[in-house]
C-alpha cells in the first residue's frame, strides 16, 4: 500500500480511537449521578444493553479467530453460531428480566451479590472470595486472549512488532477503560457495535466483489480447500453434529449466566422489562456479525488461499484489495471489536476484586470512578501474562468461557430461578461444576462436546443431590422460598 494510503487509513483509524477516549470521558462525566455502588442505578435502556452486551460478547474472537476458523476448516463453523443462538434463545426467554429483578431486589454491585445472598455470614465471605478468584483467573485468560488478538490486527494492519503491538493495544484500552468505569464501558461498547456492523456490512461486501472479479480463480481454490469444505455438518454426519450443537447451546447458555461482564449489563438495566425486551437487539447483533465474518473466512480462502496466518484475515486483506479509506475504516472496526470485550472484562475483574475479593470498597462507592488503580493493575498484569501466551484467540477464548460458565451460571439459575438449595450445595455446585468441566477439557473430550455441557448438568445434579440429603438428615437450612 502506497505511504500516503496509509497515512490516510492510520488518520481514519486515530479520529475513532479519538472518539473512543471522549466517549470514555461521557460515561465517567454520567456516573457522577450515580450515587451507591448497585449496579440498578445506571437505568440502562434496552438499546445500551442489547448493544453493549453484544459488543462484550463479539470479543476478539468474531474478527480473528471466526474468520481463522471459516477460512481453515469451512462452512461447518457457521453451525457454532447457529448452536450458540439456540443456547441464547432459551437465555432471553428466562433470565435477563429475573436477573435484573433480583439484582434490584439484593442492590447487588457484582454478580456475585446475587449468588451469595440469603447466605450464613462465614460461608458468604469465603464463597465471595473464590468466586472472585475464579473471575480473576478465567477471565484473566480471556482478557489475555483479546490482548494476542490486538496484537495481530496491528502487526496486520501496521506491521508492528508483536510486543509493540500488544502492549500498546492494551495501554490504550487499559488507560479509556480506567477512565471511563463501568458506564463509560457501556457507552464505549455501544458505539463499537454500530462501528462493527458498518464494518461487517464493509467486509462482507468487498470480499464478494473481490470474489467475482476473479471467479475462475476464486472457484479453483475453494475446491482445492477439499471436499468437505462447503458442507456444514462436521465430518458430513448429523449424528456427529448433535453433541457439537448440544456442547455450544450449553456454553452459550453458561456464557449468558455465567460471565461477570456479561450480568452486569442485565443486572444495570432500567426495569426487568426493558431488561428483556432487549432480546432482538443483543440477538440479531451476535449473529449477524458472528456469522458474516465466519462467512468472510470462507470467502477469503477462495480469494487469498495462503494466509500464513488465517486470523489476521480480516485486515490482511483489506491492505492488499482496498483503498486507504476503507482500510481505515476496517482497522477502527478491528480495533473497537476486540476492544469492546477488553475493556468490558477489565471492568468485570475489578469489580469483583474491589467488592468481592477485598472488601474494601463499601455500597457507597461510586463503580465509574474508584477502581481505576485495580483497573491498571489488571490490566499490567494480564499484559505480562499474554507475551508469554503461545495458544491462539480461538483455545484462550472458548476455554476461558467455557470453565467459568460451568462454574458459576448453574449457581446463578438456581439463585435467580429459586430452586432448593442451601449454602453447602451452592459451593459444592460450584465446584463440581469448574471441576467436571476442567476434567473434560484435560482428557481431551471437548472436541466430542463443549466442557459446558457436562459441567452445567453435574453441577445442577450436586446441587439437588446435597438439598434432599440436607431437607432428610436435618442438617442443614434449605431454601427453596427466597426473595425475588
């Protein structure tokens, strides 16, 4: 690409990193009327959930590893968003407004407020703490999967140095994120998905118009790709594509309950309706960009059929098929894609180390402004962990997801659903559910079905075994008539 070209696309991509930090500044300026740390404060309207929630969901995988993942193997990845949807559906058909109801109810400050409540003091303290622990550490992982995202889209869209382009990816969302707080997240992430869908719209048609220009070409590529290339069941069998269906709705079902950055959103939401009737606005925003960009990959392989490195597809191609303008636009659209997610998760983590782990900030702090210092140390630390990270966005970012789901989302439908339980069998569910799906990700059985699945159905399974013991051995509280 010509120097003044990437003048201009580095111009085009600098006024939305712009627009980023003052964006930023807005939400810390809003979160001054927000007066205790109860995430029900900020009132969020159905358009700030749906979208920020969706662009915290997005997360670096959709750009790089969705596109790395049609362009190496073919249509069958577009059945992973098509699993994830129905996970979704059955998502937003019970929780979000129950969320939001008990979180009102509880003035809960993090997630893990309403899986604790109602809980004996001792037993509340230790569980909060590692909850938070486990937050830190799973999405300690993801977050570091977003940071080796970063670092291919500006190796391929400068040609960075790989540590250059990690950690001056992350100082910037590190240093927006610090400033902005929870509720500049939620602007910030807002903004982003309306720069991800003009950008997936972009892609999706340049990568078509490139596609028929050479059409002989294009057509010789795909068929040398393979056979199976083009056929959306995996291994061409719909027996082999029920566990994988299975796997995935369970995952998306765990990440919806089960992701600290995720029940925020829901839990900030102005009322349990509106709350819900985000539904089509998170939903249509997923799957339109989950699956245009697995489609791209596909594309792209007809087009470009030998990228060293299949993930850094996206921008890859736009320097050599487009003109600065556009590539400027991609490169913003890359860049707001994974940053979304990152800033989302960092918020998540300090909230749940401030509030959860240590304790030391009350119910009246203000979440926008006093966790700036947990911020940056979160997110210096999870800087030093992914330069030494050789795994790729797609392992990092669906192991990451999927063990804290097993964890935690069975514990949070027990609370929000209020099922029988009893403090004991909310921690040994917890347990058996991180366990069951770490043990299944070791013996290698994730590629027969997602760790979610079986983690979530033990976990629940603990959870009723441990309550009928207590209710017949006396031994133990059960609640099974909880506030809502």
């Amino acid at each position: 690409m010509p120097n003044h070209d990437v003048d201009i696309s580095v111009m085009v991509f600098a006024a939305a990193l712009l627009l980023t930090f003052a964006v930023a500044f807005l939400g810390r300026r809003h979160s001054r009327r927000v007066t205790s740390a109860a995430l029900s404060e900020h009132h969020l309207n159905r358009w700030l959930v749906g979208l920020s929630a969706g662009a915290t969901a997005n997360s670096g995988f959709v750009v790089t590893a969705a596109v790395g993942l049609g362009y190496s193997f073919g249509a069958q990845w577009l059945l992973l968003p098509l699993s994830w949807f129905l996970g979704d559906l059955l998502f937003w058909t019970f929780f979000p407004q129950r969320i939001n109801a008990t979180g009102r109810t509880v003035k809960a400050a993090t997630m893990t407020d309403v899986i604790v409540d109602g809980m004996k003091a001792r037993p509340q303290s230790g569980f909060k703490r590692s909850i938070s622990v486990l937050v830190v550490l799973c999405l300690g992982a993801y977050i570091s999967a977003q940071w080796l995202a970063g670092e291919k889209f500006l190796h391929g869209a400068f040609g960075f140095d790989g540590a250059v382009s990690l950690l001056t990816f992350a100082a910037l969302i590190v240093v927006y994120t610090a400033i902005g707080g929870f509720r500049g997240s939620v602007y910030v992430d807002s903004m982003q998905a309306i720069i991800r869908i003009i950008g997936t719209v972009i892609a999706i048609v340049a990568a078509i118009v490139v596609a028929k220009q050479q059409s002989q070409a294009f057509w010789q590529n795909i068929h040398a790709a393979g056979p199976k290339f083009l056929n959306i069941l995996p291994h061409g069998s719909v027996v082999a594509a029920i566990p994988f269906i299975i796997g995935f709705a369970a995952a998306a079902l765990g990440f919806g309950l089960g992701q600290p950055q995720m029940v925020t959103r829901y839990l900030a939401g102005s009322t349990p309706e509106e709350t819900r009737s985000a539904f089509w606005v998170y939903n249509f925003f997923v799957q339109f960009t989950w699956i245009s960009m697995t489609a791209f990959g596909i594309v792209l392989r007809g087009v470009m059929p030998a990228i060293a490195d299949p993930e850094m597809g996206l921008s890859v191609f736009f320097r050599s098929h487009t003109g600065a303008i556009f590539t400027g636009i991609i490169t913003a659209d890359i860049f707001a894609t994974i940053a979304a997610t990152s800033n989302s998760l960092l918020v998540a983590m300090a909230q749940s180390v401030s509030r959860d782990l240590l304790g030391r900030y009350g119910t009246q702090a203000r979440s926008a402004e006093d966790i700036w210092p947990v911020t940056a140390t979160l997110g210096a630390a999870t800087m030093i962990l992914s330069l030494n990270l050789h795994s790729s966005v797609f392992n990092l970012a669906l192991a990451s997801v999927s063990l804290l789901g097993a964890g935690l989302a069975p514990v949070m439908m027990i609370r929000v659903l209020n099922w029988r339980r009893t403090d004991t069998s909310l921690i040994f569910a917890a347990l058996v559910g991180f366990c069951t799906a770490s043990l299944w990700r070791f013996f290698g059985l994730s590629g027969f079905m997602n760790e979610a699945a079986p983690g979530i159905a033990l976990a629940l399974s603990a959870n009723l075994i441990v309550c009928r013991f207590s209710a017949t051995s006396g031994r133990s509280l059960v609640y099974d008539d909880v506030r809502t």
